[in-house]
C-alpha cells in the first residue's frame, strides 16, 4: 500500500461509479482509478474535486501503472480560485506543465501549492505567474540566461532576444551569427525586462506580492514564457489555449485581480 500527498489536476468519469484522477505530488504525477467514487461517500466523498489537496492511500501493481485508490482525505481545498477564470486557468496550466515534464520534488510541490495558496488568496498576480513558470523551469534545468548572452556570456547591455534552442537572451553580436529566420521566433526581451525577472527570482516569497512589473516587461514574458515552455516540453499544453482564449478578453498586464 503507498500512500501519496497530492492536489488532484484532472479528473475524469470512467463508467457509472468509477473516477480516474492524475495528482501532482512531489514524486511526480500520479494517475489512479477510484473504484466507486461517485457513491462511496464513506471512502471519498466531496473530497474528489479538482484541485483539492488529497492524501491518498493507493495500491499499484508496478511502477507507472494505473494506482487504484483504496481512500482519500481532503487535506487543503481553495474554494476561491474558481471564482477568478484567469487564477484558475494559471493554476491548471502549471499543473500541466508539471505533469508534462514529469518533474518531482519537495521544492516543485511547494511552489505549486504556493502559487495555488496565493490564487485562493486572490494574489497570484501576473508578475508572480511569470516568475512561478520560471522558477519551474530553473527545478527542471532550463532555467533561461538572462543578463548574459545564453551563446557568448558577455553581460546583455543592448537590444537582446530571447532564443529558445539556445535557452535565453541573445546578444546583438550573436543575433547575427544565429540564423534568426526560417519562421523561428526570437521574441525581443529587454534590459528593463531582465532585470525585472532577476529581480524577482532574488525577493523572499513574503514580498513577492508587492513586485511590479512595467507593461512592456508583462507583454515580453507573455510572448516568451508560454513559448519557451512549448519548446523545452515539446508539446502544447492543452491549458494554454484556455488562458489564450481568456486573454483575448483581457490583455496582459490588466488583470490585477488575478
Ligand atoms: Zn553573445
């Protein structure tokens, strides 16, 4: 019998009573079938909603097979994020992004519950999205260059681009040895944006929430980020065409409820 702590990403409905659930935990995603889930108030009742946090007791018979779940306890629920579209569709979005990459570890765990911590608290702002996707690709070991040339290392101090095969700000010098055609996309990060970002990676999580970033700063994180993560997963997330379609309705950088 194992037993798993884990906030529950994605359910679905497998026959009459049964449900399969995939759990972000800190040893990567799990995905486990409740026998009987829809009636069996006594073993999971009301607990099995999405993004609830969970212990599971579970059997599997090997590694990186369907778990059956035996129980589960509601341990944290944040029954505010569904109330702000944008929070919630952030929140699934770097939970797909976690199960996609198949990271684990304590501190990915918490800096996903942190963030869904923050949703529910109506604080998870966009400056603090943008570093959340940065900070999950630093545990995943592609965290970008930014003040130096990701090609050359020299100190950026002019017109930079983001270059994703090369995982960070490019150089003007290396911009010209680089082929920036053939349709690949070479987003412009500058200087102010940067230093906005390592900035943020360097405050206490206590103050993360007073951090602001320009408009141009949100907008070149939005065209970078999404992208960037696509490219080093190498496959879209199905979230982000969510978050897409909710931005059409709400441009980068005016969403200060979120
Ligand atoms: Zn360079």
């Amino acid at each position: 019998m194992g037993q798993a702590d884990g906030v529950i990403l994605r359910l679905k409905d497998q026959g009459e009573y049964d449900q399969v659930l995939t759990l972000i935990t800190k040893d990567g995603p799990l995905r486990g079938i409740a026998k009987g889930a829809k009636r069996s108030i006594r073993r999971f009742g009301g607990r099995i909603e999405t993004l609830n946090r969970v212990t599971v007791e579970y059997t599997r018979k090997k590694e990186g097979s369907l778990a059956v779940l035996k129980e589960s306890v509601l341990t944290e629920y944040f029954e505010h994020i569904p109330e702000n579209l944008i929070a919630l569709a952030r929140c699934l979005y770097l939970g797909e992004f976690i199960e996609a990459s198949q990271g684990e570890g304590e501190g990915m765990f918490n800096l996903y519950l942190g963030f869904l911590r923050r949703a529910n608290a109506g604080k998870a702002t966009e400056e603090i999205f943008r570093l959340t996707e940065l900070k999950l690709l630093a545990y995943l070991g592609y965290c970008p260059s930014l003040s130096r040339c990701a090609s050359c290392g020299e100190s950026i101090s002019g017109k930079a681009r983001f270059s994703f095969s090369k995982g960070g700000s490019l150089c003007p010098r290396c911009q010209g040895k680089e082929s920036l055609s053939a349709g690949r996309s070479h987003p412009e990060i500058s200087l102010e944006t940067i230093r906005a970002l390592e900035k943020g990676l360097g405050l206490k999580d206590k103050v993360l929430d007073r951090l602001k970033f320009s408009k141009k700063s949100l907008l070149e994180a939005h065209e970078i980020f999404p992208a960037f993560i696509r490219y080093t997963l190498e496959r879209d997330l199905k979230s982000l065409r969510f978050i897409e379609k909710i931005a059409n309705y709400d441009l980068p950088g005016t969403d200060k409820k979120a």
